[in-house]
C-alpha cells in the first residue's frame, strides 16, 4: 500500500518527490507542530507513483508529449484547445484497479468506516517551491464524500496538472511538462462553511516587512478570498508585541464579506459547493475574535520559526466544534526573494479626473487603454501593455496576466488571486472598486495611481508621471543629527520603515483621526447632543460593533498610531496630540455641535489651551487612553508624545498634570513628553519649558508665520513668508542654543529642510539633534547633510553661533 498511500504521520518535508511540496509541508507539520499546540486534521497522500503508474497503465506519456509539441509557445493562441485535450485524455483514462483498492482501504481508515467527508487537494512535485508556488495552478475539490466520488476527484486532480494556467506557467517557470508529477492528498473536511476560514502570510505582503502577520477572513469557505469574489476581514498582528504578551494586534479591517461558499446539501460530488448570500447581520461582524486572532498569529509564527522562513498559510475554523485548524503552509514568494536594496518611487507630475478608487496593490502607475474582458475566454481582444478590467480573476487569468500594465478589478481584497499575481509580477493593481467594469469606458485610455498608500485610483486619459530609482545601500545616514521622517498616514508606514531613517520625528494624529475615526471625540462621549439624523445615523453606523462610542476611537486611534509605531520600531516615534483647529474639527461627523465659531482659529482654541478646557477636556482623555494603550498594553514604548501650541509654562504644567490623571505619567514606562516650540514664547521662555519638558521640536511654519505676523494660508501676502528669514532664523538659533544648554532634546519637523539646502546648512552648523524630513525629501535631505559634514564645518559653525 505505501506505494501508492502515505499517511500524514508517514510524510517529512524531505518527501516531496513522492507527495508533493503542499503535501510534504502537510506531512512535516503533522509530525512536527501538532506537539507544539497546532491544530492540522489527519489525511493521506496519494503518491506520484500512482500518477505515473496511472499514466503508464493508459499510455499517455507519448500522446500527452505530442500535444505539448503543439502548443502555440509564442502567442498561445491555441493554449485551450490543447489544454482541453490533454486534460480529456486523463479524465477518459482508467483507474489501475490496485490503486481503486489503495484509494479506498486508505480512505476507509481515516473515515474509521464512517465515510468521512474529505477535502482534495492537487499537490505537484514542483509545487510550494521558495522561487515556484504554483499556488492556484491546479485543481482541489472540498467535502467528497464516498469512495467512487473521491476515486473521480483524483482523477480530476490528476488531470488539472494540464489546466491552461499550469502548462503557462510551467513554461514560464522553466519545468518540462513530463518531469512534474502530481501527488493527492486527502484530508478531513474542516467544516469551516458553517463558520469561516482564510489565508495569511507571516510578513506584510505589500511591502514585506518582516516583523508583521497578515490574516484575512470570510464567512465559509476561503477558496472566495483567493478567487477574489470576496472583500475579506484583514488583520495585522505585530510580532514583537506578541512574543513579549503584550496586546498585538494592529489593525482590524472590516471587510464587506457579501458572499460565502457552502456545501451544497443536494451533492456530494466535485461540484459540491454553492455560492449564497451572507446574512446582513455577519456582513458587519468580523469574523475572527481577538483571542482567536492572536493565537492564528502564535501558530504563524511558529511556522515561520520551524521553516526558518516567511510563509503564507491557510486557516479554518470549524463550526462543529468551534476551534481553528492550520490547513496549508507554504513558503512565501514575492517578497522573501526580493533584497529591498532600491526604491522606485513614483508621482502623478499633475492628478487628473478620478474616475473611481479601490485597494491599492504595488506601489507604482501605469496608463494603458482600458480593456474590459469577463472572462480569460476572451484574450484576443487583449493587447499587450491594456489595463485589464474585470469583476474578479481567478487561476484561470493567469496566462493572459503577464500581458498586461495594470489590473483592476470590481470584487476583491489584498489577499484575492489578482492581488497575489499582480505582486508576483510587480504589476500595480486597484481590486475591490466594486463597479469600475461600469464606469470605466472599454478602450479609453487611463492612469491607475497605486502610489498614495492604500487607496488606489483610476484616472481618465493618459497622464504624466514621475519615476524615480533609489539604491538605499548608498544612501549613508550621517548619525548626527539624526534624520527623521514626518509619518501620518498609517498604511504608508510599512513602506517607508526601509528608507533610511533614524525614527519618525513627527506623526500627525491629524490624518488618522479624519480618515480611520471620521466623529469629533466629543460626539462619541455626547452623542445626543448630534442633533442631525443623518450625521447621527453615520456615527452610530460607525460605532455599531463596540461597546461604547469611546471605544471605537480609542481603538481606531491607538492602531493607526501603533502601526507606525510598529514600523518604525524599536527607533522612537514622537507622536503629537492633535492640532485640529476649531473649523477643521468642525467638519468631523458630530463636530459642529461642538465647535465654537472663530475669526481667526489659527491663533484660537487649538493644542494645549483645548486639553484641559471644558468643552474638549474629555475628548482629550480618550487621546491619552489611546495612546496609553499603545504603550502599556501594545508594547510599543518607542512612541514618545509631544504638545503642540503651549503658549505659556504654567499650561504646559497643566496638561502634564492631567495627562498623569489620565494615565500617561511622565517618565513612567519610560514615558518622554516634548513640546513643540511653534510660538515666540517658547523661545523667549525656553529655559522655563525645558524644566517641564523632556525635549523640543521647532514648528518652523508656525513660527515664522507667528514671528513675522504673517498668515501663510493669504494668497494677498503669502510671497512674504520666508523661513529664512533673519528673525525667524535668529528665533531658531537661540531655541537651540538654550535646548542645549539646558540637555534637552531639540529637533525640526517643519518643511524649511525638505526645501531649501541653505536651511538644513544652518540647522546642522547650529547643532540641532534632528531634522524630520516629508518622505518624498528625505534622500536628498541625507544627501545634502553628508555634504555639509564632509566640509570644513569648524568655521562655518562659528558664522552661525558668533
């Protein structure tokens, strides 16, 4: 029997010319990480003895190899006809009857003569490589139940080693069609369609970023997120927080989830899966509780360590008995094999007419005449270098893909078949924009612009942009001062962890409080003071999962902080508390009931006067659990808070005494508290904020604006404002002087450096610890502060400090 059967605990990773890598991969993990908590069901492999024997007994090795000789290598025009050939010449063949009686005695063991719904999985001999996943290449059919069904499932496995998408890309990977062989395995059926299952990679898979888990989820089956029929749940687990105990996950996205893949209860065969429509109420529930999110992420991260490598896996929970079980493993492709030694970034030189957005997947743009296909049948209306839009592809694209410049779909999240293949050939990709096959004209051209973070966009006409190439093993930080990055868009973090950096220098709580949180914090602890119905509709629609409205905001504010945080770390993240002005927190949902109406809000309710004031005291109190959060439970000591527009010492020893009543104390856990110097009194009066703060960082805009009277938003005077400014300059000098002299911290996050050589000249001959720089500045930032220290700089200095 072990000639053609070989159960699970049979099998190590070394078996794969006999089962298969996905098999192997089942087989080691039984043996290996059972013991160590994780759950994998039992099965058996059907060896790739039997495929060749199969092949043998029917004689297809000559006609099988005949037909491949035929194939069209140069256009595959006539790819489907001989891939439904050579996969009718399998599904004609007959069965050795010793291996129908192998097939059967095995199943028959595992069923314990119960007839056990199984899942089958094709596993090639080629398959689950570290430079070749095949993943999706061939075929798997779930809940066969019977021996005769699960006999003609095999078959059908078998037979999918000669899909379209398999003999393409074996072609393309470099593998003869006659020396990959095909291997079954068998395995408990996971009734995960009455609860929810799902794929994850234990890095980020956008940018790679090792120190992150990846888990995306769906109500029943998970092969909807791979075809990409589905917006999952996603979830973002920080490895380092996990390993010491701490809170870890980062981020939970709600996904839409609209459809779920069931059993059918009429059929028991290879087409035993039906399509339905989730019920309303899941479509708003995550599918994954905390504690099942975070023990999803242990398992992971005890595959990663038992293959001393980044993998991708998948995951189901069975609703039965309620627990979760890791189904497949397999090393991770695109970003494990890629030395992030260069950066290629890309910019729109000037946006255009946005015709809708979706997931951004890559990072760059491509314009392209937009082709609109529903089905890979229809290749030859597809030119080389189209923009392919669709309601979602599946394995089946695969041969037509490499054609493409950019990929756009209606259905689909970051972790959808289009996403993975669209990473794999660093093609950019929008999914999950859920009617572009609508109103995107078939023909036009278009620009798709997946480098603004997560949100991608698809514009009208061909538009010019910018590319640009940097090697990041040339790029040499000077070590002093420091340079760092202004950060606020969480879903840029990961990305920008690789540039060369010493720590964010200023994160603007600004951007995640408009776009993650969207209420006013005291419409969320006053909700009945929202007296408009539509806007009190929006905030409860937006708070419906949490226990209180408070929640929702000290959540979706410590994950967005966190994520940076988590990026970056362990190098520090100053974090400043919100700067709103009272017209900007008065377009929040909720906001104008709470928002007094002011001539000049710049110089108004804003920074420290709002913290302890009674109409934003609390609202204050959620930031400081937020962040608190962020420290305390999630680990992340490497943010450090900072208080922007402090007018006077005696407010400044306010707010530390109320963030102390709120629970961030000063210097406990290591707590640092910084002020912004942005007002001439915090120059003027440096040496008595320095006794309440542990550093500075200087707000240059706001300080020339405040030194020279100027508002910089005035189109009238606007050509006035000017960093460079001998006063402002001088304001700045003597901010650094004192900073030093009192061994306080002192740094500049405004955009005078990102501008202007001469500027950053002056900052790094006066001595200034640190300089924040845009990301899209920072290499030419380093460039230049390495030029000035390779000078002289001993008689510069002295021009400055004379």
């Amino acid at each position: 029997m072990e000639k053609y059967i070989l159960k699970f605990n049979q099998i190590r990773i070394t078996d794969s010319s006999k089962v298969g890598g996905k098999n192997a991969s089942l087989g080691e993990m039984y043996n290996n990480l059972i013991p160590q908590g994780i759950r994998i069901p039992n099965g058996f492999a059907i060896t790739t003895t039997a495929y060749k024997d199969f092949i043998k007994h029917n004689n297809l090795n000559a006609r099988l190899d005949e037909l491949m000789k035929l194939l069209d290598k140069k256009d595959f025009m006539n790819l489907n006809e001989i891939g439904s050939k050579a996969r009718k010449l399998l599904l004609d063949a007959k069965f050795p009857l010793d291996l129908q009686t192998a097939i059967s005695s095995a199943y028959t063991d595992l069923s314990q003569d119960n007839e056990m719904t199984v899942a089958v999985r094709s596993s090639a001999t080629a398959e689950d490589l570290a430079n070749a996943s095949f993943a999706g290449q061939h075929d798997s059919f779930l809940n066969i139940k019977g021996t005769m069904p699960l006999i003609y499932a095999v078959k059908c496995c078998f037979a999918s080693l000669y899909t379209d998408r398999a003999i393409k890309y074996r072609l393309d990977k470099g593998f003869d069609h006659d020396k990959v062989f095909l291997s079954v395995g068998i395995q408990q059926m996971v009734r995960s369609d009455l609860a929810c299952s799902g794929i994850g990679f234990t890095l980020e898979p956008e940018s790679g970023f090792r120190d992150l888990i990846h888990i995306a989820g769906t109500w029943g089956l998970g092969e909807t997120i791979v075809q990409g029929t589905v917006t999952p749940d996603e979830f973002l687990v920080f490895k380092t927080s996990l390993k010491n105990n701490k809170k870890a996950i980062l981020q939970k996205n709600l996904g839409t989830k609209t459809k779920m893949l069931i059993y059918s209860e009429s059929s028991a065969g290879t087409d035993s899966t039906v399509i339905k429509v989730t019920p309303r109420k899941w479509c708003s529930k995550f599918v994954l509780q905390d504690s099942e999110i975070e023990k999803l992420a242990r398992w992971a991260l005890i595959i990663e360590n038992h293959y001393n490598k980044p993998m991708d896996f998948e995951w189901a929970k069975d609703g039965m008995n309620g627990e979760l079980y890791i189904i497949q493993a397999r090393p991770e492709t695109v970003h494990s094999l890629i030395n992030p030694l260069s950066i290629t970034s890309y910019k729109l030189e000037k946006k255009g007419e946005a015709i809708i957005t979706g997931e951004a997947i890559g990072n760059a743009i491509a314009s392209g005449i937009a082709r609109i296909l529903h089905s890979p049948k229809d290749t030859s209306a597809l030119q080389e270098g189209d923009i392919l839009i669709t309601n979602f592809t599946s394995p089946d694209w695969d041969p037509i893909l490499k054609k493409v410049a950019g990929i756009v779909t209606n259905k689909g999240g970051r972790t959808s078949h289009a996403s993975i293949v669209a990473r794999e050939l660093g093609t950019p990709a929008i999914v999950g924009t859920e009617n572009a096959t609508e109103l995107i004209k078939d023909g036009d051209f278009i620009t798709i612009n997946c480098a603004e973070g997560k949100t991608g966009y698809v514009y009208k006409d061909k538009l010019k942009y910018l590319q640009t190439t940097t090697k990041l093993d040339e790029i040499k930080l000077p070590g002093k001062p420091k340079v760092q990055l202004i950060v606020s868009d969480p879903e840029k973090a990961f990305k920008l962890s690789f540039y060369p950096n010493d720590g964010v220098g200023l994160l603007r709580i600004e951007f995640i409080i408009t776009h993650y949180v969207e209420i006013h914090p005291m419409a969320l602890i006053h909700p009945e003071k929202v007296t408009d119905s539509a806007q009190s509709t929006a905030i409860n629609k937006l708070t419906e999962n949490y226990d209180t409205k408070a929640d929702y905001l000290i959540e979706k504010l410590s994950q967005g902080v966190a994520t940076i945080a988590a990026a970056f770390y362990p190098k520090e993240v100053i974090v400043r508390m919100s700067d709103f002005k009272s017209n900007e927190y008065s377009g929040l949902l909720g906001g104008s009931f709470f928002e007094p109406q002011e001539e000049n809000p710049m110089l108004g309710f804003r920074g420290a006067s709002r913290y302890y004031h009674e109409k934003y005291r609390e609202g204050f109190k959620l930031e400081c659990q937020a962040m608190k959060a962020v420290r305390d439970d999630m680990g992340l000591t490497n943010v450090k808070l900072m208080i922007p527009f402090c007018r006077t010492p005696e407010e400044g020893k306010k707010v530390i005494a109320i963030m102390e009543e709120y629970g961030l104390k000063q210097y406990e856990n290591g707590l640092e508290i910084y002020v912004m110097a942005e007002i001439p009194s915090n120059v003027l009066l440096a040496e008595e904020f320095s006794e309440i703060f542990d550093g500075f960082s200087i707000g240059s805009n706001d300080l020339t604006q405040l030194t020279l009277g100027i508002d910089r938003d005035s189109e009238l005077i606007a050509g006035l404002f000017n960093e460079e400014n001998k006063a402002s300059k001088k304001l700045i000098l003597q901010m650094i002087q004192i900073a030093k002299k009192m061994n306080r911290k002192i740094g500049l996050c405004g955009q005078a450096p990102s501008d202007s050589a001469e500027f950053a000249k002056f900052l790094v001959m006066s001595g200034i610890n640190s300089i924040s720089f845009n990301a899209d500045a920072l290499v030419n930032g380093i460039i230049n502060i390495n030029s000035i220290l390779k000078n002289d700089i001993t008689e510069q200095k002295n021009t400055y400090t004379s």
